[in-house]
C-alpha cells in the first residue's frame, strides 16, 4: 500500500491493491462512495469490454472516496484476481474530488471515467478516446442529447438534465450539449494543467471542467451514446441540482472578476480565441458580440435618457446632454469589455477606459452638434424633441462605438495571444 499527495492540493490518494502495467495509453476510472453491491460486476464487464475491443494498453481505476461499507475490501481482492485494475482510496468523499486527483496523477496519455452503473453503452468508449488519441481534440464526452443518442429514462431526470443544459447554454453561453453525462475523456497532459483550476468536488465538476475547456479555447469533441437509466442510483436529485446552480454561480462570479487565468491558459494551450474554429478573414463571434452589443446599448440608452431627462431642469440641454453621456460612456465600456468582447481580469482596463473616452467624446460631439442644429431650426423645441434628436444621433454614434471598440478589444486578445503568459503578468500590472 501507497501513499501519495497532490502537491497542489495535498489530497491524500493511496493505492491499495494494483494489478496493472505502467503508463498505459488509457486509464479510465471508475469512482466509487459506497458501492459494495455493483462494483465487482462493473469491474468485470469494463474489464471484458477493454480486453475485446480496445486495442490500446489500459488500466481500471477504482477511485473509492470515503466509503464505509465493502467496496474498498471488494475492489482491492478482485485486484487479485483481474489483470490491469488498480485500487485508490481517499478519505475524502466526492466524485469530483477523486477524478481530479487521480487523474491528475496517472502515467497514462489518455484519462477518462465511467459512473459504476455503467448506465451508458460501452460500445462508445473507442468514440471517445479516439479523436484524443489522434490528437484531435483535448477533451470528449458523452452526450444523451444528441438526435442520435438513444436514452432510456424517467421523465423528470429527462426535464431536469434538459433544463440544466438550457441554463448553461443561456448563462454562460456553453456550446457542449450535455454537462453531466458520466461518460469523459481527456489527453492527461490537458488534464494536469487545466484541473488545478477547477475547485468542486462533487457532481458539478464535470460542469466546471467543461466551462473552463470552452474559455481557453480547448476542443471538445461529442459522443452520442446510447443511456439506460439506473433506477437503483442513490444520487440526490434535488440536492445535485442545488449544488449545480450554486457551483454556476461561483463559476460565473470568478469568471466575471478575472480570477481565471483564462488569457494564460488560452495562450498556453488553446487552438484560438475560445469556443469555435480561428479562421482568418472570419470575424471571431460577431454575431454574439453583436447582440450582446445590442442588449448593452439598449439598457445605455435607457439610462442615458433618463439622466438627461433629470437634469435637463437644472442643468439645460447641453449641460444634461455631457454629463449623461459620460456617466453611461464609463459604465457601457465596462459592460462591454466584459460581456460582449470577452475580456477579462485588469489587464488593459484603464487603456480600454482612455479608448471608451474617446468614444464618449465622439458621440458628444455628434449629439451637441445635433442640438446645435435642431435649436438653430426650432428654437423652442421641447426637451422630449431634443430626446428623440439625441436619441437617433446616439445610433450614429453606437455604430462607431462598436466598430472601434471591437477593433481594440479585438487587438487585446490578439497581443495577449501572442505576448502569451509572461505579456499577459505584465498587461496585469498596468
């Protein structure tokens, strides 16, 4: 028996029995809490399905965190007995907490896992490994919401799974179908570089994983798999879902302060600028730039015209006219640089400012000189005229805003992408 701590986390992952080969091509773990009953027959039917139909070297992981009946005892003897299976314990529990702790540490080239009930068709597994294997992509799951796959189950795991995966699409704007499938791979050189950022231990690890994959611009490919659902499972639904919704929070909150390396990982080792192919005279994501653009501009608007239309008796046209177009200008620059551009963390911030200004300023010119006219035409002119003017004049400026400011958050990326993590500390400092 050995013992062994991740020097990152210092989680404690012994091995107890092991009866597999060094560094295989693939290690797929099966991660287990309290399965005295299923996990000796999974074991043999993984083992059966990878000696007939994997061609590659591999080992079993049994990961047991923290079980207080049989199932360590069960996996350690049937390590005795079975040729390639390697048993670890934590005295943790979590199945997230094992799968990035063991993962992180395998000799393998490929990591993957598989959930003990075995709910989803063996038959995918060569699917899965093999774009990583090529080198195609970094990391590949199953999905059961593909038009291909073939599900089996009750309709309120089919509502909730299908309203999760909505929320992750419209939240954090995710283009993987299907979060929680137990059913993953990924190249392990990936894995040791990329999990250390990823901080849940239990079900919405897989979430996190693929959230962070997405924004440093890691290819995942997608397996449809055929899914029978366990009805023996012991996982909470309830309590699973609870835990998901706050673990998007968190995800979101350090997303959108830049506690992310996202830029260093990108630079590090992405294939481009985020979710999607780079192609050369495409422009990355305008038309979701564009919309969210839209939106920004939309609330701006609304506020703008409210402040001007507070201030306008005490200040007059021009006076209300400045001060709500530089109060908006700040905070739809803000706005901006985050939601529709992407970009993260304090790098570059006050130079985005300094940019945002000369746009404020552009656009001020633009409706002053509108004022200028419409007070020249109609002198007595009401302030909900002078709104309507200021308003089309303030469209004319929102083109300009968006072109330039899509050039220069575009031109942030494309240097951060290039200086890489050491251009990326020093864009910090500014």
């Amino acid at each position: 028996m050995t013992a062994e701590a991740l020097p990152t986390t210092g989680e404690r992952v012994v091995t107890v029995a092991d009866s597999s080969t060094p560094a295989p091509v693939l290690d797929i773990v099966v991660p287990v809490y309290n399965e005295q009953t299923d996990v000796a027959g999974a074991v043999r039917r993984l083992r059966d399905h990878l000696r007939v139909n994997v061609p590659y070297p591999s080992r079993i992981t049994v990961a047991d965190n923290a079980s207080t009946d049989s199932t360590l005892a069960i996996a350690a003897e049937l390590a005795g007995e079975i040729d390639g299976l390697r048993v670890v314990h934590l005295d943790q529990k979590g199945r997230g907490r094992a799968l990035n702790a063991v993962w992180r540490a395998s000799d393998a080239q490929i990591v993957a896992y598989c959930d003990v009930d075995l709910s989803t068709d063996l038959n995918a597994l060569m699917p899965l490994i093999a774009p990583l294997i090529s080198g195609h992509s970094d990391i590949a799951i199953g999905t059961r919401l593909s038009r291909s796959s073939r599900v089996v189950r009750g309709p309120k795991r089919e509502f909730i799974s299908r309203s999760y995966n909505l929320i992750l699409k419209t939240t954090m704007r995710a283009k993987f179908s299907d979060a929680q499938c137990g059913f993953k791979a990924m190249r392990t050189d990936i894995a040791r570089q990329v999990l250390p950022y990823v901080e849940d231990t239990g079900w919405f690890f897989d979430t996190e994983l693929l959230v962070l994959a997405e924004r440093i611009g890691l290819r995942i490919a997608e397996v449809p798999v055929d899914w029978v659902d366990d009805p023996d499972s012991t996982v909470d639904i309830v309590s699973t879902a609870v835990a998901d919704l706050k673990g998007c929070a968190r995800v979101g909150y350090a997303l959108t302060t830049g506690r992310l390396p996202i830029a260093e990982l990108r630079a590090a080792l992405g294939r481009g600028r985020g979710p999607g192919p780079d192609i050369d005279g495409v422009p990355f994501g305008l038309v979701g730039q564009l919309a969210r653009f839209c939106v920004i501009g939309i609330a701006s608007t609304i506020a703008y015209a409210v402040l001007y239309l507070m201030l306008h008796a005490f200040l007059g046209a021009q006076v209300s006219n400045f001060a709500a177009l530089a109060i908006t200008a700040v905070l739809n620059t803000a706005a901006n640089r985050r939601f529709s551009f992407g970009v993260q963390g304090r790098a570059g911030m006050m130079r985005h400012q300094f940019f945002g200004l000369g746009v404020f300023l552009f656009g001020w010119a633009v409706t002053a000189g509108s004022l200028v006219i419409l007070h020249g035409a109609a002198p007595e002119a009401s302030k909900h005229v002078e709104l309507v003017v200021l308003v089309v004049a303030n469209l004319v400026a929102t083109l300009t805003r968006f072109v330039g400011l899509r050039w220069v958050f575009r031109s942030h990326n494309n240097a951060r992408d290039v200086a890489g993590p050491a251009g990326a500390m020093e864009g910090a400092a500014e």
